[in-house]
C-alpha cells in the first residue's frame, strides 16, 4: 500500500523536527512519500524540511489548516495520505500500521484513524478532567479496529487520521470554514470531513495500533484556555449547522435568540464562566456552557460566516 505522509505546519519549526525524526526511517523503509505543507510561516520551517534528505517542502500561502491540507493530499502521489500533526511524533512501526489497515480493507474504507496519546509538558492539574481534556485532541478509544458509526461519541482525529485520496475528492476535501486560521481556534474539520464520507458510504474505522504523542505544553493547561478552546468549539459547532443547513436570515435570527433564552434561563451558569475553580465537575460544566455562549456567538458571525 503506497501512501504519502502530509504535515501541515504554521510557525512550529523547533516540534516540526522531532515529527520529521520520528518519520523519516519509517518512510524510507516502506517507500512512503513525505510532504510538508509550509502554511504561511515566517520561521526557518523551509530550513528545517530541507536538511532531511528525500522530505517535500510546500509553500501553502492561503491561512488555514484546511488550505493546507487540502494542498497537501492534492499534491500527493500515492493512493492514500495519512495527516499527521507538526507537534506529534509517530510511535515506531506508525507507517506499518496504517498500511497494515488499509491492506484489510476495502474499497469503502474512507479514513482510518489512530491513538493521539498526550505528551505532558508538566503533569495534568487536578480540575481537568478526562472528558474536557478532550479538547487537547486526546483520542484513545477503548476495543479494538473497528468502523464508527455514532461522530458524537467517537471520532478520530486529523493529528492522525489517513484517509483514501478517491474519497478526499468525492466529498470535496476539508471544508474551508473549518479549522484553525491564525488565532482563531476554530475547529472540526476532522469531524465534518468524517460524516461526509460517512453520508456519501464510505466508512470510518478506528485503529489504536496507529499511534502517536501529542504534544500539550504547559501553557494550555489554564483555565483561560479551555474556556477559548470551548467556546470557539461553540462557534465551529454553529458554523457546521451553517454549512450542513443554509437558514434564512430569519430562522438564523430566530435560532439566536431561543440560543441565547436558553442561557439566560440559567443565571447562576453564566455567573460562573471565569471562576476558576479546582472542582474537576464545576469546571466540567463550565466548558459546556462556553460551547453554548460560542454557539450563539457562531450564530451571529463569530466564525466568519
């Protein structure tokens, strides 16, 4: 099974690095193509790619992931890409295994995902808890290989997540509304791209043998920036509604406003958005209603859109 491997990276030189380290020998003994898709960065990230003998460097001038990794599967020269993170680092036998699952599967298998195990910069505080962690793109589903069939409750992720180039162009690719642009942490790109292959057939399947580590540096482990990530979740949230149902201006306006009724019916919520509590549940509850707060603000154009 002939594959390219696609790092899509903005101004991380330094972790683009250590992902390329723990790739380049795998690539090389399986035959698999590497492209970095450089997207818009201002570091020495084409320095860094040149020096590793064999790696494709890109220059994607258009901000945001979904720009750039809809350059790089389009760039491709093998029948199926595989998406890793510039922040990751790819487990020993990480090509093996995504050749490996594709080699027992057929032709309506649209992606196959991995295990995205944390890299602690420091350890976890106490007030997170596995559920709002999350957020920090962990992916470590129970059992074994097996195709998904419920994106609300298990999905996989575009950290690591290797998808069949015929299915990428029957759904278009990553949505252009999605993901991260600059600060905005707009996300779920992945997710969407997954139910529109599921809704054309294809089939999602999770693979924990395709693993790797994520990196979660000591600066996201802050009360400020989950309530950022959860509230931006809020406003992606809006923006695929958007996209999967056009509203009229009218039935947008209408859904803003039974949105916003349903926060205002719970004062003593909106009075705790910026406590910063050490209560792991309190702060549970929290991070949901960001989600609902970002998903009116998604309403209102908060995403763009």
């Amino acid at each position: 099974m002939r594959l390219t491997v696609v790092i899509c990276t903005h101004e991380r030189a330094a972790s683009l690095r250590r992902t390329l380290l723990s790739i380049v020998d795998q690539a090389r003994e399986s035959g698999a193509e590497i492209i970095v898709v450089d997207n818009a960065s201002s570091d020495d990230t084409a320095a860094v790619v040149n020096a590793f003998v064999g790696v494709r460097y890109v220059r994607e001038g258009q901000l945001g992931l979904c720009h750039a990794r809809n350059r790089g599967w389009r760039e491709a020269n093998a029948p199926v890409v595989v998406f890793l993170d510039d922040d990751a680092v790819a487990a020993p036998g990480w090509i093996p295994a995504v050749q490996g699952a594709f080699a027992d599967s057929d032709q309506a298998v649209g992606c196959i995902g991995g295990a995205v195990l944390p890299d602690w910069e420091v350890p976890a505080p106490g007030w997170l808890s596995p559920r709002v962690a999350l957020a920090l793109t962990i992916i470590d589903w129970p059992g074994g290989r097996r195709r998904l069939t419920d994106l609300s409750a298990e999905w996989l992720a575009g950290a690591n997540l290797a998808c069949r180039v015929a299915a990428l162009e029957a759904v278009g690719g990553f949505h252009p509304w999605l993901d991260r642009r600059g600060a905005h942490l707009l996300s779920s790109g992945d997710v969407f791209l997954e139910k529109r292959m599921m809704h054309c057939g294809y089939a999602c399947v999770y693979e924990p043998a395709m693993q790797v580590r994520h990196g979660v540096p000591a600066a996201r482990l802050s009360h400020a920036w989950f309530r950022k990530r959860y509230f931006w979740q809020g406003v992606s949230d809006a923006v695929m509604d958007v996209i999967e149902h056009p509203p009229s201006r009218a039935h947008r306006v209408l859904d803003t406003a039974l949105s916003s009724a349903r926060l205002l019916t719970r004062p003593a919520r909106l009075v705790s958005l910026f406590r910063n509590t050490q209560d792991a549940a309190e702060f549970e509850q929290q991070c949901w209603t960001w989600i609902a707060v970002g998903r009116v603000a998604g309403l209102l154009g908060a995403g763009g859109r």
